[in-house]
C-alpha cells in the first residue's frame, strides 16, 4: 500500500486505537486475576485502579474538548504513545497500591489524547471514503484487545503479572511502531463547524440518547474490567484468557457489521437492539456457571460495545444538537467512573455478583434507547438559504463532506 492509499491511513489508525484502548486501557483487565492471586491485590482495590484510569480518560477527553490544538498534534499523539509504553512497564517496578493509582490514571489521560487524535484523523481524512474502511480502523480497538489476550493466554502458565505488564508494554511498543505516522486532522477551515442554526428542536431525543448512552457507560465497563476476573472464578483456567480473546475478536469485526446492518435498520433501532443482546452477554456468567456461558458472553459483549459506540454518536450528528459528541463522551466517561465505584461493595464476594447489576443497568440504557424510537426524526429538513445556481452543486458536496460521524452510521429508517 502506498503512504497514500485509504488503507494505509486504515492501518495506522487501528494501530493507534489498539494502543490506546485494546491495550493501554483494557488490559488490565486479563491482568487483573493475575494480580489478584500473585500481588496481593483485593478486589476493591482492583476497582479502585480501573476507578483511576477511567477518571484520567475523562480528563483526558475534556482536554481534547477544550484544546482542539492537541487533537491536531503530531507530537501529542506520538507522546502520548511512547508516556502509555512507560505507564504499562512502570507498573511492576512497585508493589504500592497508590503509585499503581497514579500510572493508570496517567495511562487513562493518554488513552484519551491517542483515542481522540485517532478518531479525529478518521473522520477528516477518511471523508467520502466508504463507511466499511473507518470501521475497520476503529475495529483496531478490537484487534488490540485480542492480542493482549493471546499474549497473557500464551504467558499465563510460564510467567507472572510482572512479565504480563512488561509483556503488554512491548506489544505496545510495537503498535506504537505502526501507529507513529498517522496524520492527524488538519486545521478547520475558517468558519468550519459552526452550529447549524436551522436545524428543529430535537432536545427530547437527544436527552434519551444522553441519557441511554450515560447508562451504557456504566454497565459497560463493569464488564469489561471484570468479565475475565468472573469467569476465572468459575471456569477452567484457560477460560478467563481465552474469553478475552473472543471480545477483541468479535470487537474487531463488530464495526462493520454494524455498518452493514444499518442498510436496513435506523441507528435508534440498532441501538435498542444491540443494548439488549449486550445486557443479555453480560448476566451470562452470572446466571449460568461453565464454559458456553463464559464463551458466549465473550461473543456478545465484545460484538456490541464498540457498535453501540458509533451508533451513539451517529445519532447525535444525525440530530444536530449543538456539541452532541462532547456531551455524550463526557456522559459516557463519567458512567465509567461510576461503574466500578458503584459496584465495589458487592465484590467481596467474588466478581460474579457485580455482572448481574450492570446487565439491569444496561438494560435501563436499552428502555431510553427505546424511548428515543417514539418518533423520532429520521429525515432531518434543515432550510437554508438558497445558493446561487452555481454554488448550489458546491453546497451539497459540502453538505455531504461535513457528515462527520455520520460516515460510519446507518441511514436506513426501518
């Protein structure tokens, strides 16, 4: 592929996102029963060190929001891959439980800069180009994922938590080799991202996406901090890992899927849709004990987190509600912060009993996406001044060109 070429931008831009997310920030996840059994580690302070990445992913995506520089930065983005490579191979060099506290909230504030200059990149230099190629970038997320798992699977019965972080810090490292000639975004135009001033009133469906999209927040990322930790408690030993695996697989490929199924369904009934088959993945190895209810749960949660995402946000574009991407991100990070904080208390008893709450937190999430179905306006008429005869071809070019995060979202209104 030439330096040029759509696919190349593709490929640089999944390294980027499974170094920022599959790895820098979900890893923890596998490593966690590691350092539950080898470090001494309880399970409220392993909620704890998730609490304190997410609270750095947080302030890490307000400062892309408030500094739009950074989002448009070389140098931030190739920073913040080699500080992620540091935080991960820090983490064995001390058994204190409050620096371990400051590395990942270190790793989280980075995870947000790479995920944003990544994202950003995506969506303006992947414009116009077919909405299967931006999902296969983000299914880098994915892809990361299903790496760190089939590294800790290979190492788990030849190494410690200590070589498992070293482990993950080389493979970042070696992402970080593919991800380190992205171009980020260009600088806007002037005059460029203006609100739509025509655009109707759509506060009510908006609330419920907000609303819908703070709820998934929550009961997502319980499962995805404690998922592996769940089923290793009550399956075989290779089960916990390799459930891992099957997630980032099935993340991988999850974004074009939904891609393609938005030919026929709306985004509000996609997102109903996939809240639900998610809650269901999650309760899995609460309700049930052995290994096709692990495996299976793996399959689901990990074919629906990273759709939701992109149909969430689509949603918002499609509405048109003035900073429709800041404020969901920003309700979608703080439910992170909450899930694990909120769940704490019941882990005393092993993780199976904080999957069963997030499933019925999910579950609320897939009630307001239902909610936001109840007429919702899937032909959004914006009236405009009309444009000269000349200008009026360059207009809707520039309409079409502007889609932003609509690119990677459905357009049917089944």
């Amino acid at each position: 592929m030439s330096a040029s070429s759509p696919w190349t931008h593709v490929a640089r831009a999944a390294a980027a996102l499974a170094v920022g997310m599959g790895v820098g920030r979900f890893v923890h996840t596998p490593i966690l029963p590691l350092m539950h059994n080898q470090a001494g580690l309880s399970a409220g302070a392993g909620a704890n060190l998730a609490t304190a990445n997410y609270v750095g992913y947080l302030v890490g995506a307000l400062a892309g929001i408030l500094l739009p520089s950074l989002v448009r930065s070389r140098a931030v983005l190739r920073g913040s891959l080699l500080a992620l490579t540091a935080t991960l191979a820090a983490m064995p060099a001390t058994r204190s439980t409050a620096m371990w506290g400051v590395l990942r909230l270190l790793a989280g504030v980075v995870s947000a800069l790479v995920f944003v200059v990544a994202a950003s990149s995506l969506l303006h230099h992947l414009r116009g180009h077919p909405a299967h190629l931006p999902g296969w970038a983000i299914g880098g997320v994915g892809a990361g994922i299903a790496l760190s798992g089939l590294l800790l699977l290979a190492l788990r019965s030849v190494a410690d938590w200590r070589v498992a972080w070293w482990a993950s810090a080389a493979l970042t490292a070696l992402l970080t080799v593919g991800a380190w000639n992205l171009r980020p975004e260009a600088v806007a135009p002037a005059g460029s991202g203006k609100p739509d001033s025509a655009a109707p009133r759509t506060q009510r469906w908006f609330g419920a996406l907000l609303v819908s999209y703070s709820l998934e927040g929550i009961g997502y990322i319980v499962a995805g901090t404690f998922l592996v930790a769940a089923i290793g408690q009550g399956s075989p030993g290779w089960v916990g890992d390799g459930s891992w695996v099957l997630v980032g697989l099935a993340a991988a490929a999850s974004p074009a899927l939904w891609a393609r199924l938005g030919h026929h369904w709306s985004r509000p009934t996609l997102l109903l849709a996939a809240l639900v088959v998610q809650a269901v993945g999650i309760a899995l190895p609460a309700l049930f004990g052995g290994t096709a209810a692990a495996l299976g749960s793996a399959v689901l949660f990990g074919g629906t987190f990273l759709g939701i995402s992109v149909l969430a946000l689509a949603t918002g574009a499609h509405l048109r509600f003035p900073r429709s991407v800041a404020l969901l991100t920003s309700g979608y990070s703080v439910g992170q912060v909450l899930g694990p904080l909120a769940v704490a208390p019941l882990l005393h008893h092993g993780y199976h009993r904080a999957l069963l709450p997030a499933a019925l937190v999910v579950l609320a999430a897939a009630a307001a996406a239902a909610v936001l179905r109840i007429d919702f306006p899937h032909h959004m008429v914006v009236i405009r001044p009309t444009a000269p005869p000349r200008q009026r071809e360059s207009t809707e070019d520039a309409r079409t060109a502007d889609a932003g995060p609509d690119a990677l979202a459905p357009h049917s209104a089944n």
